[in-house]
C-alpha cells in the first residue's frame, strides 16, 4: 500500500518558471491537501480539496493553483515561481467525512526558487 | 477561524527527564485536537488525537496529552524522554463541521544523552 505519493521530491527553479508538483493517493479518501513547511513557521495550508470537484484556499493561496483531477489526484502548479516560495511541500490525504481524522502525508518535495 | 500557538520552539531535555510540550488553540466553536511528530528527514505522522469523550489521550509511545476546555490548552507530555523521541512535534486543530486542519509552528524536542 503506497498511501500519499508525491513527485517530484526535489526541484529547483529559476525565478519565473512554472511547474506542478503531483499528488496521488490509493486510500480512497475525499479530503486533499496542500501544505508548505517553512523553518519557524510550521506548515501552512496552501489550498485543500474536501471532495472530487472542490478546492478551496487555505493561509497561503497567492502564487498557487491546484487540480483536483479525480478522487486519487491533486496537483500544485506554480504559474511563475518566486523565491518566497523555496520551500518544503507536504500534500496529504484524509477521509474526515468518513470518520477518521487522521492526515496521511507523502514524503515532501523540496522546491528551491534561484 | 481556527489557530494554534506553540509558544517554545525549541525544547531540550536530559534523557530519561519528563517533558511536557505545550498548544494553546483559539476557536470560536468546538475543536478537534491532534498532535502531530515529524522525525528528521521524514514526513508527519499522527501521535494522538483528541475528538470527544475523555480529555486524557495517550499514544502507544507512552505520550499523553490532556484536553482542557476552560485553558484552552493541549499539552504533550511524557514522563521519561528516550533519545529516540528526538524530532518535531507540532499542535492541530480542526473546527467542527470544517476541513481545514490549521497547524502550530512546531517545537523541536532535543534528548540530551
């Protein structure tokens, strides 16, 4: 069982370009989100998906989009990626609906912005 | 909305001392509580929870915290710290009937041989 997969788990960007980061999860869960890791600052939710077809936003939206492509998917695209946003990237999983209230996260992906 | 305070960001200890972590959360309705550990180089894994019923939770590591309503506190403690508890442990809270899962800053526990 892989629980929370993410790709890619390093990447480095120059100031302006654009990539996703990829989510997937094979627990059938409806909640995904999206987390930044940031030293003294914890993690911050970026956006979140209650159910297939919803997102909303979380503490950190600007800067971000995401796709919640079907129940196992959620992505995180950078449209035009700032320093700021060197950081450490957590997306996890929940079924809260379904009465377990535990987040399972991937393995993180360390995004560095030049 | 929801928040979550972690006053300490650093805790050490001497090995085999007790240890007690401390969360204050802020909410306008009820709360869910959690707490949350973060070993080096790895993702978060779950410790405990708190959802109803007894304020005292325990996890299998021999951590507890207790849930106090009137302090609004969360408070992890363990009673004789192992080297391998070394990492950082974060506070959350979730309203009820809301999603979204709002994370304290952390405090990194560092054992003391």
């Amino acid at each position: 069982n892989a629980g929370v997969t993410q790709t890619p788990k390093f990447q480095v960007l120059k100031t302006g370009q654009s990539m996703t980061l990829q989510c997937a999860q094979d627990m059938n869960h409806n909640s995904m989100y999206w987390y930044r890791q940031d030293p003294g600052m914890g993690l911050r939710l970026i956006y979140y998906s209650a159910s297939e077809g919803t997102t909303d936003k979380g503490e950190v939206p600007n800067g971000y989009n995401v796709s919640r492509l079907n129940k196992r998917e959620f992505s995180l695209r950078l449209e035009s990626a700032a320093p700021s946003q060197t950081s450490v990237y957590f997306c996890a999983s929940s079924d809260v609906s379904g009465g377990d209230e535990k987040l399972f996260f991937g393995s993180g992906t360390q995004l560095s912005v030049l | 909305a929801q928040s979550v305070t972690q006053l300490d960001s650093q805790v050490p200890v001497f090995e085999e001392a007790p240890v007690e972590l401390r969360c204050n959360y802020s909410s306008s309705v009820s709360v869910y509580l959690f707490w949350y550990v973060q070993y080096p180089n790895q993702g978060l894994q779950l410790l405990l929870k708190y959802l109803s019923g007894s304020t005292l939770v325990e996890s299998i590591n021999g951590f507890e915290a207790e849930f106090n309503k009137s302090q609004t506190s969360f408070h992890l403690r363990k009673p004789s710290v192992h080297i391998s508890d070394t990492a950082e442990y974060f506070c959350a809270v979730r309203n009820f009937g809301n999603e979204k899962l709002t994370f304290g800053t952390g405090t990194r526990l560092t054992i003391i041989p």
